[in-house]
C-alpha cells in the first residue's frame, strides 16, 4: 500500500509490519495506567470522561488482540478525536496538534 509523500517520512518501513499484540505480562492495573497515558498523550492533556472512552478498542488492548500502536491509531482515528481538534480548529492548527499528539513534537516548518 503507497502512502504517496508519507513514504518519504518513513512510513513505508512500517506498512508490511505485523503486530505481535498488546504488552503481555502486565497486570491489569498497568494496563490501566498505560491506557491513561496514551489517551494523555494524543488527546493532549485533555480528561476523558469515563462515557467518552473507547470501550473495544480498551478491552481488544487488555486482551492483547492489539498492539500499543495500534490502540493509538484507533484513538487518533476516533471521533472523540476528531470532535476536539479537527471539527473545532484551523486547519493548519489541527495538523499542528497532530503532530504534537502523535509524535510528541511540533511540526519544522
């Protein structure tokens, strides 16, 4: 699958990759904290209200169907997202934010 420019970026050394699933051997309250700190880092410090979490993609994780990253994209792709930073900003601020949310740094230019 091309990615187009995003190849450039790297993208394209992950595309053919498989997940081994989520993080075994933790236990359940590490699960919770690590659940946490991702929605703390791509939401962008924002709480998330116990009716807003996503409850599947929360259990897939827990269960080890998913992998870390793959949880992360499901929360980036959610609507909960989207409703925060997409609907409600400009756009160049919202690729902004993404950049800060998913790669935990800003854009260069």
């Amino acid at each position: 699958m091309a990615f187009g420019q995003s190849s450039h970026l790297g993208v394209s050394l992950f595309e053919d990759t498989h997940s081994t699933g989520g993080v075994p051997g933790y236990s359940a309250e590490e699960l919770e904290v690590i659940i946490r700190l991702i929605y703390r880092q791509v939401l962008g410090n924002t709480y998330v209200m116990e009716n807003e979490r996503l409850t599947v993609p929360e259990s897939q994780f827990k269960r080890s169907e998913i992998s870390v990253r793959e949880f992360i994209c499901l929360v980036a792709k959610s609507e909960l997202y989207s409703s925060r930073f997409f609907s409600n900003c400009p756009r160049y601020r919202a690729i902004e934010l993404n950049f800060r949310h998913l790669l935990g740094r800003a854009s260069l230019n």
